[in-house]
C-alpha cells in the first residue's frame, strides 16, 4: 500500500466514534455523572487513552480536575488502563493537577499506579536480555547523546563559565547546548558530602572513597577538602573531554587520588575495586544512564560497600523536570535499595533560586523547587 495514501473511510469513520466516545467519556467525568455512567460508556469502546485537542486533558485528567476527594473515580480508571503519566498541553499529569488541588487521595492512588507500573517494567526487563528503559520521561530507544551512553562518550564537551561566573559542563545537541553539570549543584554536593562524612567513626583516619563520574569535581574537590583528606579517592570517569579536563587541573597528580578511565560497568568486578576491602563512601552521578543502569549498579553495592558504617548516595535527578515522576522514582528507588539490604534516609535541600541564574540559555533537567537527597546504609538486622 502507498505510505501517501489517504486512510479508508472504514478507518476514519473508527476514529470519528472513538473521539466522540472519548470526547464523551472526559464530559461524564467533568459533570459528575454516577459511576454506572461511565462504566457504560468505557464499555461501549470509550477509549481510556483518549486526550482532547484543545487542552490535551484525558479522563483521569478529568477526574483529577472534578473528582474532590473521593479517590474511588481515579482508581476505576486506573484499574480500567487510563494512563497514569500522561501529560497535557501544558505538560501536567493528572497526578500533578491532583497535588495542584491538594487532593491528597487522588495524587496518592495515581503516585501508587506509576510505581506499580514501572516496578513491572523493571521485573519484566530483569527477565529479558532486551535492553529497556522505564516509561516516564525519555523514551524506549535514545540513540542521542543524551540519553545512550555510547553516543555520549563519543560527543563533545565544553568546559567554560557563563555570564554569572557560575562553572558548567556543556555537551552539544542538534538544537541545543544541554548541562551535563553546572555549578548550581554546589549546595547538594555540599549537603551531601556532610551526611556521608560527618561524624563517620573513620573520618580521622581517612576514608576510603570511591566516586563514579567527575563532571565539574564539585563532589571530589569537597571530599579532597575534609578535615583529614581521604586516605583513598578512587574516581571512575570514562569521558575522554573529563579526563583531559582532570589532567589540566592535577587530579592525576594527587596524593591518594587513583583514577579508572572507563566506565563503572568495566571495573566493577576488578581487582582495583574488590581488593580495596570496602569502601566507607561511595556516590554516583553518571550522564545519560537510564534508570535500569542505576538499579543495576544497586546490585554491586553489598561488595563495594565495606560494613554498616558504610554510606552510598547518588545524584537523585530521575525523573526530576515534574513533581509526580520525581515523587515515582524516589519511591522506586527506595523499595529496590531495600530488596538489597540498604536503607535510605531522604532529606530536603532547598533550590528556590532564580532559574536564570542557574540555567542561562542551556536546557533545564532539574525542575523541582527542592532536591530529595538519599544516604544509603546496609541494614545491620
């Protein structure tokens, strides 16, 4: 069949009585109508998927709009297949318009429906030798530098200062330059090299720390600047731009400093990491690894991890441009540390700040007003 060919009038006529059932169903739930109502027509073929033209609202948008406090709505639709992170035109889920209104029971039933859904896709993916990402933000093949490992490495990288005196790290895009790190994440590095190092019982003997992507040094540079500097930094970076970057600010030459050129997946069974005896610190902050790549990573921290003392963090960005997919992640992340035996403590960091002076022209990939920082210790009973 010619790809130009115009659709069959069988075709068109299908769609016309889905958008109207559609068009239908949005309407049903914006007035109120009893439940029997709805059911009827989700049961005449109203498709759950269904978003208008001029607003992009879909049917669990509707609910979130009109629905009160009575969750019971939200949670049909749901369980009939409505789609849990769908966005508006205005780039809202439902989940999103549900916290706008403070409505505590719906954002809860759809916060709950997303972590069910990706903790399937991550079962599913755990099963196959296909390699897939989670559903929320990026799509399922991201071939880009942005969001494949391989394409990233081979980019370029700019390393410069911009208007505001701020230190970013720069990868270029077709349409655009986008962050890998800026100097705005200062004040979360700082928070957390303070809850993984202060008052740990071998901080005035040196930790032994071990850090997976430089970026900017923010993190390193602050860990260099204990008290008692560590007695072991070991810092795996692939990028051939942030190595060359590294050499020109001295960090091969640093006392206790070992650097591992490659990526974490190439040493993290190796002598050089396994022989150390444990790590008392460890962090992670890698550039366009999707979700199953952390949880991956997850899976090696009872061997790198030294004993219960031992602390882990990370750079919790996932899913970080809309309050519901952060508030997703953030829960998902926590039930799979568990499964291996850590336990997280979350704490807040304020980033109410101008987004003018933390972006200048590049794109944005932090969006929230606060940063959920994680402190991961192995479970002692």
């Amino acid at each position: 069949m010619d790809a130009d060919a115009p659709a069959s009038p069988n075709v068109d006529k299908e769609l016309e009585i889905l958008t109207s059932l559609g068009a239908k169903l949005i309407n049903a739930v914006l007035e109120h109508e009893p439940l029997g109502n709805i059911k009827t027509l989700i049961n005449a073929g109203a498709p759950l998927w269904y978003q208008d033209e001029a607003e992009g609202m879909s049917p669990l948008h509707a609910a979130a709009h009109a629905n009160g406090e009575n969750e019971e709505l939200v949670k049909f639709l749901i369980d009939e297949g409505a789609v849990w992170n769908a966005v508006d035109n205005l780039h809202n889920t439902a989940g999103d318009i549900a916290l706008s209104l403070n409505n505590e029971l719906c954002y809860t039933a759809i916060r709950d429906a997303g972590i069910r859904a990706e903790l399937l896709l991550t079962l599913l993916a755990s099963r196959t030798s296909l390699e897939q990402s989670t559903s929320l933000v990026f799509k399922t093949s991201d071939s880009t530098s942005t969001g494949s490992t391989d394409a990233f490495l081979s980019s370029r990288l700019r390393f410069t200062v911009d208007s505001h005196g701020q230190h970013i790290c720069l990868l270029k895009t077709e349409n655009d330059e986008v962050g890998v790190m800026m100097g705005w994440e200062r004040g979360i590095m700082q928070d957390t090299v303070s809850k993984l190092c202060t008052e740990h019982q071998n901080l005035s003997e040196g930790l032994k720390v071990l850090n997976i992507g430089f970026g900017l040094g923010i993190i390193d540079t602050l860990f260099q600047s204990l008290r008692t500097p560590p007695s072991m930094h070991v810092i795996i970076e692939p990028h051939p731009d942030v190595l060359q970057y590294m050499r020109n600010l001295g960090w091969y030459n640093k006392p206790g400093v070992k650097i591992l050129e490659g990526k974490w997946q190439d040493f993290v069974d190796s002598e050089e990491l396994l022989t150390v005896g444990g790590f008392d610190v460890i962090y992670t902050d890698t550039f366009s690894e999707d979700y199953p790549s952390l949880h991956q990573f997850f899976s090696h921290l009872p061997d790198l991890l030294a004993g219960a003392e031992s602390r882990f963090s990370f750079f919790n960005g996932l899913g970080a441009t809309n309050a519901l997919f952060y508030d997703v992640y953030t829960r998902l992340l926590e039930f799979h540390l568990e499964d291996i035996g850590i336990e997280v403590e979350w704490s807040d960091v304020d980033l109410t700040q101008d987004d003018e002076d933390r972006w200048g022209n590049t794109r944005k990939y932090f969006a929230m007003p606060f940063y959920r920082l994680p402190v991961g210790r192995m479970r002692t009973t």
